[in-house]
DNA sequence: GTGTGTGAATGTTTTCACAGCG
DNA sequence: CGCTGTGAAAACATTCACACAC
C-alpha cells in the first residue's frame, strides 16, 4: 500500500565516505582549549575522566568523539595532553593561519579589530572593508579600509577563507551574498539577522541577545524563590 | 498540551512536568527573530514552509517544535506573525525586560556598553563592575564602575537575573563562583575559557576563535583554490 | 589496578505521513 | 485544496559495559 519516494538506496548509503557527526566536530575546539590549559599547566597526561570533568561531560562521550579520528591515548594511563593537541589541530585544520576578511568597520567592526585574541590562535584579519566613502582608506587597526567592491581581488590576492560580517541588519543578506560570490566559504556573521545561503557555506552567529534569550526560559520558572 | 496553573505539590508538578527537550528551547529565539523581521515587513501570517525557508529548516521540525507550548496555527493558512510572536516571547520569558550586571570592563567590557542592541531587546545592563581600583568610580556608558565586591547587594537590590563576564582567562573561575554565590543563575562568558559551574547554573559562551575553530574543519577538505 | 576503544543498548531528536480542520 | 498538529517510524547521539593493553 504504502510506497517510498525517491529515498537513498542503503547500499549506496552505507558505501558512503565515513561521515563525522557534527555534533563532534563541534565539540573538538573545547576540547583543544581546556588541552591548551592543561599544557600551560604543564600536564603531561590526561584522562578522559579528567578531562570531562573539567568540561562537564562524560568520560565515555570524550573517549568515542576521539574514536572518530583515530587511537591517541594509552590504556590504563590516559593522552599525552601536546600529542594529543597536536592531533586536534591537524584534525581541525589548525595546524596552519586561517586569513580573514572583516566586512564592516562600524563600532562592532571596530572592537573585532582591537580584540587581541584572533591572530595569537590563529585567525589572522587580513583586510578590513567597508561601503562607506568616509571609511575607505582609512587606517584602523593597522588595515587600510578598503571598498567592498575590491573583495574578490583581495580574497583571491591574501587567499582569504574565512568572513566575518559586521554590518548592520539590513545590508547583511548582500553583503553575504557578495561574500559567497568571491569563493568564500566560512563567514562568522555579528549581525542579529538569519540570512539565506547556499548549503555549502558554513555559518556561525554571534548574537548576544539570542545566547541570553536561551536562558531566560530556565530563569522564568525559578523566580518564585 | 496542559498549562500548570496555580500551586501544585512538588510531586504532582514532577510527574506532569512536560519536559522540552534542551534543543528545542535553543532554536525558539531564532524563530522569534525571523518573526520580527517578518512582522517589520508587515507579513500577517507565515507557514510554517515559508518560515522553514528562512531558517533553513524543515516545516515539521518548526510546527513540532511549537506543538510542545501549544496550538498556535490555522489550518490552510498558517500562523499569525504578531499573534505567535507574542506567543513565543511570553513562552521564553522576554514579556518582560532583563537586569543585566557586566563584569570586567576593559576592551570587551566597554564594546559591550557600547553596543546598543541589548537595551532595545530587552536586556538592560543596569550595572557594571570592575577589581581595578583604577576604574571604580569611573562613569562608561552612563553607568559608575563598582567594586566587584557590591556585587551581592547590587544583585538583590536591582533585581539583577544575569551576569556577563568579560574578564581576563585568568579570573573567570573566581568571578564566575563569585556571581553563583551572588544568586545569579545565568552566566554569559566572553573569555575564552572553560569553567566549572553547579550544574543548575545557565552558561553560554560567546568565543568567535571556538566559532571559527568549528568552521576550519568543513574548509581544511576544500581548499583546491 | 587503571583507563582506553568500541560494539551494543539506550535515549533523544528529527522526519514522515496523514487525519482533520478552515 | 492547503496547512496544522501529531502519533509512529527512522535517524541520530549518548551511554553502558567490558575486553584488552599498560
């Protein structure tokens, strides 16, 4: 009675590439900062038992997320903390400097360029745009401002990966969709708007509000103390 | 769906509590954000299709994820944007405005005073509060920098719900078990460090590097450029 | 003994697919 | 018709529990 539609024959799923949940790949950078920690510590070795307990979670979940990726720690001992730094780096790509563009150099703009944290782990903003006469040519954080327009040379010329947009909401659907068009592939977006892009374009939101928005339903329900 | 209403014993309310999966909550405020824009653009009724567009998701997903509060839509036409939008704030506690204490100002600290999108979405920093004996009693963004250690009657005077810490790495710990032990039951944190926290404590963390890192790893795979 | 790596079991989230309403 | 609301099924993620290595 019932007949399936257009569905993924399972042998051809099951033949595909060994795909990595998401979920881990997201969690692999905090496992790499609270590893950075423990090498400035100075410890040699760590457990998963250790490890989880400083980030909260079990054991077990640390142990399968590096199972994904290979064999890295030793029974009865645990993981050689730089070894295994070392690991996630090159898992993640960090084992090199990522080039980014900033797209925007309002207030927000502004305060990403002075934020010293960017370039000592790894992300170095390379070029500063913005649309505005005024700013073009500008210096500011020792980038010259430059027009948007010039995006694609720049990207092509400094082999730029990574945007990160800070524009106000109303420009930010075709500042991406000009972001796209010059080959970028990553874009950390400031601004407070959902925007439409092509589904291998990867994309991650910095909103203040939205992270305390998610809290305030737990804080609702225990104001009765 | 059953709404609690009036006072239940705390076994009654256990076992009728609907328990909303984590996720869900997570991707309220987003809806809520597209219900803004959507309502600027004064659209009076969205489908859960159209709305799914937006967010790229699926319509299942957003019409199950709005099925745990209750029963929201018109069958054939779909929902109505302000109706649901007041809906959805009531739902995530934000009929109301939020007391904010900011701890740390210095660069980050300052940024955030300075960006003016939390006041206008309901989020008022109402104090700000600093260890340096240099900034204490200093006036940024119309508020007087105090003592950290008025933390605690500060809290309990200004009915202060929230706290973002925006100190150096290497004070988060103590700040942050200071503010638990102030009351506070939701954290954001701008330093790039982990943290241990009972676990009836909110955390969220705003650290574009960690953002970034989750990208790399999708570009690492593509960069035949 | 201690702690990894991992199939198998359990739990959670998403998607499907359709009854029923406007 | 078109679209919601929702049980049921499928997909996905986490945890368990234990063999095995140090």
């Amino acid at each position: 009675m019932v007949f399936l539609r257009g569905r993924l024959d399972p042998k051809a799923r099951t033949e595909m590439a060994t795909h990595i949940p998401e979920v881990v790949i997201l969690r692999l950078p905090s496992y790499l900062r609270a590893l950075t920690l423990l090498e400035e510590g100075n410890a040699g070795v760590v457990s998963s038992q250790e490890l989880g307990a400083r980030l909260q979670m079990t054991p077990a979940q640390i142990r399968k997320d590096l199972s994904y990726f290979g064999k890295f720690g030793k029974q009865g001992k645990g993981y050689n903390v730089s070894q295994l730094l070392g690991e996630l780096r090159q898992i993640l790509g960090l084992d090199r400097d990522w080039s980014v563009a900033l797209i925007g150099v309002g207030r927000v703009g502004k305060a990403i360029l002075d934020y010293g944290d960017l370039a000592p782990r790894g992300f170095q903003v390379v070029a500063a745009f913005d649309r505005d006469p005024e700013l073009i040519g500008k210096v500011v954080g020792g980038l010259v401002i430059q027009d948007i327009a010039d995006l694609a040379a720049t990207v092509k010329d400094r082999g730029i990966a990574i945007a990160i947009i800070a524009v106000p909401p109303s420009q930010v659907q075709q500042v991406i969709d000009c972001v796209v068009r010059c080959g970028i592939k990553a874009i950390l977006n400031y601004a407070p708007v959902a925007a439409q892009l092509p589904k291998d374009i990867r994309l991650r939101e910095i909103d203040p509000v939205l992270a305390m928005q998610t809290m305030t339903y737990y804080l609702k329900t225990l104001s009765s103390s």
